[in-house]
C-alpha cells in the first residue's frame, strides 16, 4: 500500500506540473525566484 501512495504523489506533482501555465509572465519569475532562494540556502549552509 506504501508503494502506491508514492506513485500516486509522483503522479499527482507530474499532473500539477503539467497543468501549470508556464507561459504566465508571473509563474515563470516566482519558479526562477525559488531556485534562485534555493541557491542562496545552499550556499550559507552547505
């Protein structure tokens, strides 16, 4: 049953990525904000 909720999630995020609208100005500039957040982390803590 484990193995199912993983394929579920795996198939749920894949669903949410598909659907998103990339093309949006506003989507795309929040999703390069993030890894640029991410790098930022990265490099303080790691």
């Amino acid at each position: 049953m484990k193995e199912r909720w993983k394929l579920l999630i795996i198939f749920l995020v894949f669903l949410a990525c598909y659907f998103i609208p990339w093309d949006s100005l506003t989507i795309r500039q929040s999703g390069l904000e993030a890894f640029m957040m991410l790098q930022e982390y990265a490099r303080q803590h790691v």
